[in-house]
C-alpha cells in the first residue's frame, strides 16, 4: 500500500448509521465503495461527495448485527492513476 493511503478513510457507528470520514490530501476525487455482510463484490457508496459521508442504508437482515467494510480509491492526475485507500471494518448493531 502507498504511503499517501495508510489512512484515508475512518468510520464509526453513530445514531445507527456509519459515518465515513476521508482526507483527499493532494488527490483530485474519491470514490467510495462499501461491502455488507454476505456481499462478496464491493460496491460504489459516494463519489466526490463532501466529506463525512452518512451510510443510512438500513441493514440487510435487521436483526442481526451486520459487518460493513468500506474503502476509497483515490483520483490523482485522471485517470491513469488510482490509489486503493485503507480499509475500514466495522459492526453495525
């Protein structure tokens, strides 16, 4: 992993939805990618949204806690380079 993504994301359960904090530093956009539970293919959450972002998708089974992971790749100079950010694991109650 490169130096500039060890710690780019942070999330945290609060008011039962996840917070999603990130730090662009010198890179042009962001996209957001979230994985639930028994997904097994990481998905697109946000893109180049204002930070934090608010994760209030209810959970797949609702009664029972659920294991959310969340990672970011990061846009610097277009296209052609990408960074795969820190991955953040958290339990939704």
């Amino acid at each position: 992993m490169h130096p500039l993504t060890l710690s780019v994301l942070s999330a945290a359960v609060e008011n039962g939805r996840v917070v999603i904090r990130y730090q662009l530093g010198l890179a042009e956009g962001i996209t957001l990618y979230s994985r639930r539970a028994a997904e097994t293919e990481f998905t697109p959450l946000a893109e180049d949204e204002p930070g934090p972002f608010i994760d209030e998708r209810p959970k797949l089974d609702p009664r029972a806690p659920e294991i959310r992971r969340y990672r970011a790749v990061l846009l610097y100079s277009g296209e052609e380079n990408r960074l795969l950010s820190n991955e953040v694991v958290l339990t939704v109650p």
